[in-house]
C-alpha cells in the first residue's frame, strides 16, 4: 500500500474535478477569458517596450 502511494503523485491522488455544466464556468468562456488576459498582457508589454525605446531615443 505504501509503495502504490510513493507512485501516485498529489493529484491522482485527489478526486478530479468534473465539468458541471450549473456550478461552473462553460471551457469556451475561460479559454476567451485566457485569450483577452493574453492579448492585453501583450500590449501592456509593447508599451512599456516603446516608452523605454522613445526614452533611450530621445534622452
């Protein structure tokens, strides 16, 4: 029994979670969620990357 636990890791260990279609947050919506997150990560970083390129150009 010991050895069968070394080899399971934490989360087999743990019950999977379930889609449930009531309680919980529809796949399509976090997968759009996680796009926009991307996509506005995106431009913060290429504007804090053409204020230091304007800085070094100009200062």
């Amino acid at each position: 029994m010991a050895e069968a636990q070394k080899r399971m890791s934490q989360t087999t260990l743990k019950r999977r979670q379930k889609f449930h279609p009531r309680r919980d947050v529809r796949p399509a919506v976090l997968l759009q969620a996680n796009r926009l997150a991307v996509r506005v990560a995106a431009i913060v970083i290429v504007a804090f990357l053409a204020v230091v390129a304007l800085q070094l150009a100009f200062g």
